[in-house]
C-alpha cells in the first residue's frame, strides 16, 4: 500500500466478513434447500413407487383370481349345455355357442321324449356374468317344465312367470321353443320376442312367428301356439342376433339377406352350420365379437 500523494496519508477499507460472504451463504443455502428438496422429492417418489407396485400387485391377483373365477363360470355354463347332438332316422341335429365374453347369456337345448323333438334356443338381455346367472336360471326351467309338459305355449309361460316374478335386475330373456313329433313332422311352437328361425324347403323363408313378449317382462302375459308340418329333408336354422348383427371393422352387419343367401344350398344340418359359420368368419374378419353368437340346426329326415 502507498500513501495518498501529498498527504502522507493512506486509505485502508474494511468490509466486514460476514457482509463480504453473505452472498456466498445464501447461495449455499438456497443450493441446500434443493438439494433438501431434491431428498424429499425422490423418498416421496421412492414410496409412491413402492404403494403402487403393492397396489399393482394386489390388482393383478385379483384380476387373476376373478379371470379364474370366470373361467370356471365359462366351463360351467358350457356344461350345461348339451354338446352330444341328435342324429336317428328321423332328425339330425347340430349346434354351436361362442360367447362374446368367458361367458355368455346365449342358450340352447333340445332332447327327445316320447318319440317328440323338444328344444328352444334363446338370447338374455346384457352379457357378463348377470346374463350367464339368467341363463342358467331359463336353461334350467325349461328342462323342468318341459320333462312333462309337450305345449310350447305352456312352456314359455311358465318360465315367463317364473322368471318375472324375481326380476329385480329387468333383464329379459327373448325366446323360441318348439315341440317337433317324429313321426308326423308336426311342428308346434312358441316364440317370445326371438329372431324366427328360417325353414329350409323347397325355398329359404322366415317361418312365420308371433313375436309375443319377450321372457321376464311381464307376469301373466299371454303367449300364442302356432303349428307347421316339416316335411322329408326341410331344415329349421335357429340362431341369435350375434349372427345378424356381427359387424366388420367399416360397422356394417352380417344382416338376413347375406344368412339367407349363406342357406341357399342343400347341405346336412352339420354342413349348414359350418357354412354359417365360415360365412360369418369371413365377414367379420379381423373385428371383434360384439355379441354371443348361437345356432341350433334341425334336419327333418322322416320320410312319409
């Protein structure tokens, strides 16, 4: 240091320690309260990881526990429905479920009682595990009422009756039954609010139904009988409206004009039902089932 010229004095300046590093500290601590930050941040993303993977897990299990239980349902419900299929001199008898899901609201069911064809085939409201439970539950009447019982008019009554009483959920069950004798080819039947089935003759046409009330809607409801008689090699192609209306991926539908053309050959009734079904395969292509998708093939063979 030199002195001022001409004084002899000189000039010292002093800046006191703390003021010289008060800059310096706040920069620490303010780096310091990130960095205390940064340590809160990542022990609060530490357990918010480790929560959900706890949670993740327990999901998992319980997805895996209820596509178990589902599966199980879907063996059982299939149980129920009868997988060998008819064939003597008089009838031939062919049929196919897939469910939309693991399992369905789809039915069918037929069986033969003194020398009579008895069988049915109907679509429940909804789908899921709801639909499956009313099936069981409509599967299981008709079985029941029909064992002694020959009137497909008294028929579906009684499971409309039964069936309406306890329908706390609403659901509906549409519902075709029919009684066939054997030997005569007389045909008589009951339709509550199904899709009618197509008779194959000497032409393809709807066979003429009364729509009546669907099943489940109405207790007491009254249900009209109708009759027909088959004759040698004329067909019944019962199905639900997952055939109809199977969508492709531009959401156009299978529809009754492409499954009326798809029955336009003579086939056997496993015959007729593969065409069905590749018919509709072929339409729906990659897009995906909306819908349960069930058809009942009864070939009358008896000749007069």
């Amino acid at each position: 240091q030199a002195p001022v010229e001409r004084t002899g004095w000189m000039l010292t300046i002093v800046i006191p320690e703390k003021d010289l590093m008060a800059a310096v500290r706040r920069v620490r601590v303010i780096v310091s309260l990130f960095q205390l930050l940064g340590i809160a941040m990542i022990i609060i993303i530490i357990r918010v990881v480790s929560r959900n993977e706890v949670k993740y897990k327990h999901l998992n299990m319980q997805k895996e526990r209820i596509q178990s239980e589902l599966r199980i349902g879907h063996d059982i419900q299939m149980a129920l429905i009868p997988k060998k299929f008819l064939w003597c001199d008089e009838i031939d008898t062919v049929a196919s479920i897939v469910p939309a899901k693991e399992v369905g609201g789809d039915l069918y069911d037929f069986s033969i009682r003194d020398d009579k064809l008895v069988f049915c085939i109907g679509d429940v409201s909804g789908k899921g595990v709801p639909a499956a439970l009313v099936m069981a539950v409509t599967l299981s009447l008709f079985r029941s009422i029909s064992s002694h019982e020959s009137s497909p008019a008294k028929i579906v009554t009684f499971i409309n009756d039964t069936l309406s009483e306890n329908n706390d959920g609403d659901m509906f069950v549409t519902f075709f039954c029919g009684v066939l004798d054997l030997q005569t080819g007389q045909l008589s039947y009951c339709n509550a609010g199904h899709n009618p089935p197509l008779l194959l003759g000497e032409s393809v046409s709807q066979l003429p139904v009364v729509s009546n009330i669907s099943l489940g809607v109405m207790c007491n409801a009254k249900y009209q009988e109708q009759s027909i008689r088959l004759n040698y090699d004329d067909t019944l192609v019962l199905y639900t409206d997952g055939i109809t209306e199977a969508e492709n991926s531009k959401f156009e539908q299978f529809g009754e004009v492409r499954l009326m053309k798809t029955m336009q050959d003579k086939r056997d009734a496993k015959g007729h039902l593969e065409a069905l079904q590749n018919a509709v395969s072929d339409f729906v292509g990659d897009a995906s089932q909306s819908d349960d998708i069930t058809m009942l093939i009864i070939h009358y063979l008896k000749k007069s």
